[in-house]
C-alpha cells in the first residue's frame, strides 16, 4: 500500500485545525449557523448592573435562552430576550438580575407567571425587578451612621453628667421594680384572668350564636319598624289635621254654649252664699261645729280604710322567653301583691321546657347508645322581696327550689336588671353549679317589656342566652280593660 506524502499529511492536519478553529469561533462568536430558534420578547431596565449580549436566561435554575441585544431607549437599557420555543411564559410573568454566587456571573432570571394569556413573539415583560444600586446603597448606609453618629454624640452630651448617669440609673432600678411587681401580680391572678377571659370568650360566643340564628327575626324587626316610622310618616299630617279640627270644633261649642256657661256660673255662686249663710244641710254642716267634727271624724275613719286599700297595689305579668339552648320557648305567669312601696310578695307558674331530662343508655352488639328524653314540666315560684330605694333582694321558691335574686331599677322603673340564682343542690340534670341567671328587662310602652340576657351561666352544657318579651299589668289597668268591655245584651 502506497503511504501518504508528507506534504498530503500536513495539509490534512491544516485542514482539521482550521475546521475546529472555525466552529470554536462560531461559538464563541454567538454566530448561528442556521435559523435561530425560539420566540423574542422585550424587557427594559433603569440599571442593566453589567449584563453583557449572549448572557444566559435561565427559569427555575435551567438555561431557557439568551440576551440577543441590548439597546438604550428612553434613558433605559432595553433588552432583546430570545426564548427557547418550549419555553412557556404567561402574562404576569417577571424578569430580574441574578449572580450565581457573591462574585459569580451575573444572568437573567424568568419567572413564568400563571394568569394567562401565553406571552408571544414581539410582547414586552412588564414585571420587572430592578437590580440593587450597590454605590446607592453605600451613599444611603453613609448617611445613615452620619445620624447614628450625631445621635451618639447628642446622648453623650446629655447623659454625660453625673446628675444624667445617677437618673438614668434610678430610672432603671424603678423599671425593675415595676416589671418584678407586674410579674407578681400576674402570677398571682393568673387563673382569674384566664377564667375571666374564657367566660368572656363564651359569652361573645354565645350572644354571636343568638345574633346568628335569629338574623331572620332581627331583620323582620328591623323591616317592621321601617314600615311603622313610614306609615307614621305618611298618615302623621292627617293626625295633625284631624286634632287642629277637634281643637277648632271644641273652641266653637265653648262660643256657642258661652251663655249657659254663665248662668252655670251664676248658680254656683248663689249655691256658695246659702251655704256661707247657714242655710240647708251644707250650710249647717259648715256653721254647727259640732256636726263638723262627728262628720270629720267619720271621713277620718273611712279615709284611713281607703288609704289602706290604696296603698295596697296588684301586678299580673305573662311574659315568654326564647332559650337559645334547648332551642324552644319557657313561659312564665306572675302575680305580685305590694302591700307597701319597699315590700312584695311574687305568687308565680313557670313552664320550663327542660323542666325533666331523662338519660336511657342502650349497649347493642358492644355499641353504647345514650339517649335523653326532655318533658315540660310546670314548676311555681314565691318569693318576698324588699326594696332599697333603687334596689331590691329577693327570697324564696324559685321554679320549685329555693332561691334569691336582686334587681336594680334604672330610668324610673322603666329598665331593670336582675341576678337570680336557685337549684342550690344541682338537681337539674348534668348540673355541677347551681342554675344563674342574668337579664335586663326594658318597658318600650306603658304595659310592654322587652327582656334579654344569659341562662344558666355555670353549667357549660346548659349555659345559653335568651330574648323575649312580657305584658304586665296593674289592678287599675285591669279594672279599665273589663270596664270597657260591651256587655251582651240579654233576650
């Protein structure tokens, strides 16, 4: 075989090396042999911070393209991003300067965003991150120690002095001593406060729970009274020129009837003179003493009867309360006799609906089933009550046990709020504290209470808030509503 000439073989070796240092340049060069792949997008920057063209984009850590330009517009560096096609960037997507370390190369990172539209060829990259300033940054960190200087300098001239140092260090001993005491306290107190807190927390629970389940109701209160103040709002100028008319009416019948009102008038004057004369059984009634005083002290006898009869005062109130525990309504009926303004006796029914609970636990195939049957039960109160001026105790039955209560009155008897606490031997079912009660009850008319508050507040599994209203009634209005009840007539 006949061997290759050197001249053959250095030429082939010149060949090869050209061909590499060819390709090498390319590469380096940024030269693309063929059509360059992927899609432009644009971004623009206030500080580039030393990116080169040709300097990698990378999203999540991988290479994802280059920098193909960077052109100056508008007083910003605006960059020429070439992605790669399989690269997917979305509307929202951001873009920002990175290092790989401390001294590393710098490169552009792509965030790709989630909201579409997909960005296309040609679109611009409005989320941009803006690189730190390093020489802005020291400008900024100088200026700041010049302030902490300065203020070093103004504590050192104020509290340099003696008298300065000895106040300071007073000041800090009585800091000690006052963090040392509020530790104290704290300590001390700390069940109390987490015990009032917790009941606190259960109480905003429970009225938010009422608000909750009675939104319906609240808002066809609130709904009522809109329609009311509208009614009253259109029909209130007819009621105003009704009583006008009246007044006007009333003023004419005294015109008309002003002669009979005279002659009336007369006559009583003439009746006085007799009288004043000692004529007639009145007349003798105010000239004989002694008829005068048989006569004084008989009305002094029966005046004394009659003011006993007065002062002794009757109130009927029917009054029915929603619970929001048991989820159902609990009745009450009271009569109160006052014989005087500072004592009463309270005579009351109540229907309490969790008046029995019954407990009945089944075991089927190794499952415990527990069941509780709950009865209305009717239950009586009678209670004595002594009032303080503004305040009132109260003992006795309450709701079939005994029990005590206090009241005190606000806005001349139109409010009241009440603590009542009975069942002293936990006989109601699951009950570890006796049964407590607090409410506010509030006259929005003559004869109509509102009323609301917390049940059962020392038994958590009971414990629940209430909402309801009442009629209460006095003799005297009792009296009136029968007197003026048409009577049937008879065949």
């Amino acid at each position: 075989m006949k061997s290759f000439s050197t001249e053959l073989k250095v030429g082939a070796f010149s060949l090869v090396i050209l061909t590499l240092l060819t390709y090498m340049t390319f590469k380096v060069g940024g030269f693309e042999w063929v059509k360059k792949k992927g899609y432009v997008l644009y971004a623009e920057f206030k500080n580039i911070g030393g990116l080169d063209e040709k300097t990698r984009i990378k999203v999540a850590g991988v290479d994802a393209g280059t920098i193909e330009k960077i052109q100056l517009k508008d007083g910003k560096a605006r960059l020429v991003i070439r992605v790669n096609r399989d690269v997917v960037l979305y509307s929202d997507a951001s873009v920002g300067i990175k290092a790989t370390g401390l001294l590393g190369d710098k490169y552009l990172e792509i965030k790709t965003g989630l909201t579409k539209p997909e960005l296309k060829d040609g679109d611009t990259i409005k989320n941009v991150q803006e690189v730190i300033d390093i020489d802005d940054l020291v400008r900024n960190l100088s200026g700041v120690s010049s302030n902490i200087s300065t203020l070093a300098s103004a504590l050192s001239e104020s509290l340099g002095t003696p008298e300065a140092k000895k106040a300071l260090k007073e000041s800090i001993l009585n800091i000690k001593d006052i963090t040392a005491g509020l530790k104290e306290t704290i300590a001390v107190n700390d069940h109390k406060m987490r015990t009032t807190l917790d009941n606190i927390n259960n109480l905003i629970t429970s009225i938010n729970d009422l608000v909750e389940k009675n939104k319906e109701p609240l808002t066809t209160t609130v709904s009522n009274i809109k329609d009311f103040s509208a009614s009253l709002k259109t029909e209130g100028p007819d009621l105003v020129a009704n009583l006008n008319k009246a007044a006007k009416e009333l003023k004419e019948m005294v015109e008309e009837n002003r002669p009979t009102i005279k002659n009336a008038a007369q006559s009583i004057d003439n009746i006085s003179k007799t009288i004043a004369q000692g004529e007639g059984t009145l007349g003798k009634l105010v000239k004989d003493d002694r008829l005068y005083e048989s006569v004084n002290k008989a009305a002094e006898g029966v005046n004394k009867s009659i003011s006993a009869i007065d002062r002794f005062r009757t109130f009927i109130t029917f009054q029915t309360d929603y619970l929001t525990r048991p989820k159902d309504a609990k009745g009450y009926f009271y009569v109160t006799l006052q014989p005087r303004p500072d004592k009463y006796y309270i005579l009351g029914i109540v229907s309490d609906p969790v008046g029995s609970v019954t407990t009945t636990t089944t075991t089927t195939n190794g499952v415990t089933v527990k069941e509780e049957k709950v009865e209305q039960k009717i239950e009586f109160t009678a209670q004595f009550a002594k009032r303080f001026n503004n305040a009132a105790l109260r003992a006795g039955l309450t709701e079939s046990t005994f029990g005590a209560g206090a009241d005190y009155f606000l806005f001349n008897d139109k409010a009241k709020v009440s603590v009542d606490v009975w069942d002293f031997s936990n006989n109601e079912d699951e009950a570890k504290n006796p049964h407590a009660k607090v409410g506010v009850d509030y006259f929005i008319f003559k004869n109509v209470f509102l009323s609301a508050g917390a049940d059962n507040i020392f038994n958590k599994k009971r414990r629940g808030a209430y909402v309801g209203a009442g009629l209460k009634f006095e003799d005297e209005d009792v009296k009136y509503l029968f007197g003026t009840i048409p009577k049937i007539p008879g065949r």
